[in-house]
C-alpha cells in the first residue's frame, strides 16, 4: 500500500469542502500499487491502482467515487484497462450495508455500463483512513445531567449514574463545571464524581472561575485538573478567554497554588496564538482551546481559517511548552477534521452534544461515537431537524 503525501489530503479536504459548502463529514482516500510476482504461475500481470473518494452529504447515504487503472502486459489480454464507479450505500444496521453501483469500464478497445446492487458486512466496525497515532483523551462533562435533575428539584436523573455509564464506554475521564449560582453542578456533584473518577482508575476535571470556595474544593478533593475559566455575570455559557497578560496577576498565584498540591493545571483561551507566551507565564500546564468560532463556522466559508487558527494557536502552545485542551460545541460533524488536522490537542472536554445526542441514540452508544470522532473518524450523527 502505498500512502501519500498528507498535503494531498488536506487539499482534497479543501476542496471538499469548497465545492459542497462544509456538508462534508469525511473525505476518504486510497492510493494502493500492487505488483503480483509469481510470474510462472501468472503470467506477468504488471500493477493495479485505484483512487477512491467518499463523501456523506445526505445522511445515512454515504457516497464514492472509484477510479481504477490497471496494466497487464504481456498477457491474453495486453492491454491496459480503466474503470470508473460511482456507488451510493445505505446502512441498514449497525454492521450491515446496501450498496449500488454505476460503472464505466473500458479495456483493448472496448467498453461497458454496468451496474449492480450488493451487500456488505462490516466487522469489527471496518477500518477508517484517518486515525490519529493518539486519540484525543475525552472527558465528558456532564453538566447538564444535574441541569435536568435539578429543573424536577428532585434526584433523577443521576450525575453519578451517568458518568458511569461514560466511563463503561471508553471515556478517559468526566469534567464538571461548578458554578457560583449552582444552576447545574452542586459541590457535592464535585464529590460524588471524584470518587467515582478515584475507584474507576479515571481522571476527573474540574472547571471554574477563581472564587475560594472553588479553589478550596479542588485543593481538597486533589482533583486531577483544574481548568480556570472566566466568568462573565449573566452569561448562558462560557464564551471567552483569560486576558493575558492583562489578568496575569490574578492567575498566576492559583496556579501556583494548585500545582503545589500536585493538581494539573489549565486555562480557558481563545485561539490566539500571540497571546499562548503569555499564558505559559502563568505557571499553567495545559490551555483549553476555546472552539465555538471553529465550531460555528463549519459548513461555511470561514471554516478553513477557523480551522487553520486553533492550529496555529495549538502549535503556539506547544511551542512554550504546554499541552493543549480543546472545548466548546464539538460534536460528531466538526470533531473529526479537527482530531486529524490538530495532532496537538491531547484532550477535549465534550458535554452538550454528546448528552443532547444521547437523547436519540442512548448515553452508552454517544459516547462510543465520541470515542471514534477523538481518533479521527467520521461516524453518523442522529438527525435532530
């Protein structure tokens, strides 16, 4: 097998994206050369080649393109051949596909049209070009199952109960954002999924501004990371960055603080790479890249540049010597490109989409495909309009 360039991909992936307005998912591309060499017993069969490209444009129908180039010289037929196919595939269930073909074959002289309709079991969930050598550590922030509880003032549904769920399916670790107004998580939400993070051998991740009772918790609980994030009175969500250097004096000595309890650190950034020197000043050991402008423009014709700048922000971070955390309206469409164009992102907190999918498809199978998307892959996504 022979793999090219991956400048080839990411303009193809450019491309895709040009001529079908971001309604892409994933771009497939295979390049293979095989030579036969049992030339007594086969002749001289020479080198066979394809190019397939897939795209998924109006889910669940995932659609191809083939080209094939073959040479057999010095054989019966001592020609060389093309064939070109366009399929359409529907997948019936979870490792089961339809497929039908359309083709164009041509070899020494003469042509054909054919088609046909066929079927295919997937094992083992087949295999995906793109996987990133390390996938994405996902956490699953679960915010807003206490947000539900907590609308019933009652118990269900359980924070606890879903983050095991989370974590029987392959999630690294769990976030809670703690916030002052206690309008999702309580401190005893914190509690409760730090020890559960603690017995299943998971890290847990706990997010919030600078008040001391937040920073005490932390402290007290020896959370695995603490992510400082601003907070902006009456704001719906978190929706932007510290301002470094400007607030390097009041996240400086939590830093300090923390990781002299032997706590990870992060903090809440905008991608702006210019500003990445400034936040490794402050002592922290991971930025989480702010990615609801990279989000919001998938599908339109900023995404590049909004791609290109979490890039050039992760790479900035890294090269003053942090790690890189990414969150904020990822989901199943927009995580993938990033998993494999952002080798740098170790981490992405994930909570609102994956529990508002969770609602079609169950907790155990979101999280499942969430796993998938931090490797690189493209999965469907539930249909919610």
């Amino acid at each position: 097998m022979v793999r090219v360039d991956p400048t080839f991909y990411e303009r193809l992936e450019e491309l895709d994206l040009e001529r079908l307005g971001g309604r892409v998912d994933q771009i497939s591309v295979e390049v293979v050369g095989h030579d036969f060499g049992n030339r007594e017993a086969m002749g001289d069969v020479g080198a066979t080649g394809w190019v397939r490209l897939q795209w998924d444009t109006a889910p669940p129908l995932l659609m191809g393109a083939s080209i094939v180039r073959t040479d057999l010289p010095g054989t019966i037929i001592s020609a060389a051949g093309l064939f070109i196919g366009y399929d359409v595939a529907y997948q019936v269930a979870q490792r089961f596909t339809v497929r039908a073909q359309v083709s164009y074959g041509s070899r020494d002289g003469g042509s054909h049209v054919g088609g046909g309709v066929g079927t295919a079991v997937d094992f083992q969930g087949g295999v995906a070009w793109y996987v990133r050598a390390v996938a994405i550590s996902l956490s699953v922030n679960l915010n807003k199952v206490a947000l539900l509880r907590n609308s019933r003032g009652a118990t269900n549904p359980s924070p606890k109960v879903a983050g095991q769920a989370c974590l029987d399916n392959g999630a690294y670790g769990l976030t809670l954002h703690w916030r002052a107004d206690n309008r999702h998580t309580r401190a005893e939400d914190v509690r409760d999924l730090r020890a559960l993070c603690d017995q299943r051998g998971a890290e847990f991740n706990l997010e919030g501004d600078d008040r001391e009772e937040l920073i005490a918790l932390a402290i007290e609980l020896s959370v695995t990371q603490f992510t400082l994030v601003p907070v902006r009175p009456g704001e719906v969500t978190s929706d932007h960055g510290w301002e470094v250097p400007r607030q390097h004096d009041l996240i400086a000595p939590i830093m300090e603080r923390l990781k002299r309890k032997g706590i990870r650190t992060a903090m809440f950034m905008d991608c702006e790479p210019a500003a990445m020197a400034a936040a490794a000043a402050t002592g922290v050991d991971r930025v989480e890249l702010y990615t609801e402008p990279y989000a919001s423009s998938f599908g339109t014709p900023a995404f590049m540049t909004e791609l290109d700048r979490v890039k050039q922000t992760a790479q900035a971070a890294v090269a003053a010597g942090m790690k890189v955390n990414a969150g904020h309206d990822l989901n199943l469409r927009n995580t993938p490109m990033l998993a494999r164009r952002v080798p740098e992102i170790v981490e992405a907190s994930i909570g609102h989409a994956l529990l508002a999918d969770a609602l079609y498809i169950g907790i155990p199978e979101a999280v499942r495909r969430y796993v998938r998307v931090c490797k690189g892959e493209a999965v469907d996504a539930p249909v919610t309009q």
